[in-house]
C-alpha cells in the first residue's frame, strides 16, 4: 500500500522551512519534500523523504506519484520577483510550467485516490499593478479582483497559475469523454511581503524589510533599495504558515473563492527602520532607491483587502504590527544573532 503524505516542493525556501518545521513539530502527517538543493540540515529530521530535483523534471514526479498517496501538495517552489526580471523566460519555465507539471501530478493522484487532491499555492501582492503612485494611494485595501496588471514576470505567472489552478478544479478536460470527477481542490493565498526571523529571503523586491532587519541585528551597513516613504502590506511567516494550514483545514462548502488576500500590517520603509533602529541603536541603514526595483514595488498596493478570508475561513493575524517584532521578530533575531 502506498503511503500516505504531503508534498512539499521549495523545501529550502522561506516558507518551505516554517512549514516544514511547524508540520514536523506537530507530526501528524508524513512529509516528502522536494527542491533544487540540498536539504537544509534543520529540516531532515522532519521529512520523511527528500528528493533533489527540479519541479521540471517529470521523471522525478512521476516516480513520486507511484510511490505516495499524496493528499494535499503545498506547491511553494518558485522564482521571486527580482530574480524572475533577469531572466524572464527561465522563471516562466520554473513558475507556470513547473506549477502545470504539479497541477497534472495532483489532478493523477486524485484520480487513483478516487477523491481530490488539496493544492495549496501561494500568489502574491505581485499580481496587482497599480497604474502610479496617485492611484496606489488612492487605492487603500485593493480586493482580489482589483487592478490585476502586474508589471512583473513573476507577477503575471502568478496569475497566471491560479487561473490554472481554477481551471484544473473546475473545468480540467471538460469536453472530454472519460473525464474524472475527482480533480485537485485548488486553494491559494495571496502573501504581502514576508518577513521570517530564522531565514533571509533572495530574489524579491518586498525584500528590503527583513534585510534591513537582519543586516542591522548583525551591526552590517545596509543600502535600502526604496524611498523612504515606499509603504507595503506585510506579514511574519507565523502567521504565513497559520494562513496556509487554516485554508487548507477550512471545510470546502464554506469557500466562496479560490483566491484570498491574506495581511497583517503596512508599514513605510521609515517606519520599518524607526522600528529597527529603536530596537538596534546602531544598525547603518542608508535609503539608496534602485530605479528599477522602486518601479515594482510602487506598482503594489499599500495595503489588501483581506475580509473575504476573515468572513470564509476565520481569518486574522495574530501578530499585528507591535507584536510582530516585539514577540517574535525581535527575541529571535536577537538570540539567533548572538549565539553565532
Ligand atoms: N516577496 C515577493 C517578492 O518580493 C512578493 O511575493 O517577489
């Protein structure tokens, strides 16, 4: 009998880590993970299996598929949206056609288990495109239907794939004769920047916030790559991996969408660094804008609309702004910072 787990694709990423370390705590479920690199050490002891290998190599998923009863794929691999500008096409290869090799992975298995598979998938805040600076002021808390135009490669391949992903629920080879019945329960959460106290994101352009942390906790100079007054949505990865596993957990008949905005607070790039600063008197920060990643981020929105969550699946923060960095940012970049 195969057995039964989850699978975790961008294992090592940041959100694969709390996941993965949160899932393992608890032990309730067997984890296989996946990703281009090597397992980080921490994370070992919690897989029950680990592949290197990349999402594009269909030998690898399928040979997974035979071994495992897969019930619900958290599918985190991807290019951020920084990186994915240097090299377009690349991330359109690892973002849409990695994610359609997982959606037909996932739609396999629902088909052999007789009922659908969970597909859990992070979007973005990258997925809107707001036209100027005027407009993304005047905009305030933009809804998921709202100024869908994103201006990255990343952004249009998230997109891109939750259409896919409701494509693949609800209407996957819908004139076929032999269609099955059982296809994948696409559910995706769409993230603000994220910021973690155990691990540095790369490749982003929300980035500016947890490196500014970071390098200040380490006394390092850092050159912020936004105006000081750039503002965007934001959320600790506590409350990132609390959003997943909710919505995963929330019973089908109460959604009323795929697609759900989730955020807890939205600072300026000021107000992150007063905070900073308070808290690391030394910390060297200079506001350096880089033209081009500026661009990105004044094309998201200061703030998301995250009611239909709360309303569907009962959906709120637990860290807001405060207790973000006072309860967990702060304590535990103190303590990882100083034991080294
Ligand atoms: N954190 C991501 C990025 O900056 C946004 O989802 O690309």
């Amino acid at each position: 009998m195969r057995k039964e787990v989850v699978l975790i694709t961008g294992a090592n990423g940041e959100i694969g880590h709390g996941l993965i370390t949160h899932l393992g705590e608890q032990g309730n479920v067997g984890i296989v993970a996946l990703d281009v690199s090597p397992l980080d050490e921490s994370l070992k002891k919690y897989c029950e299996r680990f592949i290197q290998g990349d999402i594009l190599d269909t030998m690898i998923l399928g040979r997974l598929v035979s071994e495992f009863e897969i019930r619900t794929i958290y599918h985190l691999a991807s290019i951020l949206s920084t990186k994915a500008e240097y090299n377009p096409e690349t991330a359109h290869r690892i973002n849409v056609e990695g994610t359609l090799n997982l959606l037909r992975l996932a739609v396999e298995q629902a088909a052999w288990q007789s009922r659908p598979v969970k597909f859990l998938y992070p979007s973005s805040i990258a997925v809107y495109g707001l036209p100027d600076l005027k407009t993304k002021e005047a905009a305030g808390k933009v809804k998921e239907n709202e100024y869908l135009q994103p201006t990255t490669m990343y952004g249009c391949n998230k997109l891109y794939c939750e259409h896919l992903g409701r494509y693949y629920s609800s209407n996957y080879r819908q004139l076929a004769a032999d269609r099955c019945q059982n296809t994948i329960d696409f559910r995706c959460l769409r993230f603000p920047g994220l910021v973690s106290a155990v691990t540095i994101p790369t490749g982003g352009t929300s980035d500016y916030g947890p490196e500014m942390l970071h390098h200040a906790a380490q006394g390092i100079h850092y050159d912020c790559f936004v105006r000081p007054d750039t503002r965007l949505p934001f959320m600790v990865m506590p409350d990132a991996i609390k959003s997943i596993l909710d919505l995963e957990a929330a019973p089908a008949e109460k959604l009323t969408q795929r697609i759900y905005n989730v955020t807890s607070f939205c600072p300026t790039a000021q107000e992150f660094y007063d905070i900073i600063l308070k808290a690391f008197p030394n910390a060297d920060v200079d506001f350096k804008p880089h033209a081009s990643r500026q661009g990105i981020v004044d094309t998201w929105p200061c703030d998301i609309d995250d009611s239909a969550a709360r309303r569907d699946w009962n959906w709120k923060p637990s860290y807001n702004q405060e207790r973000s960095f006072d309860d967990y940012l702060l304590p535990a970049i103190r303590q990882r910072y100083a034991v080294k």
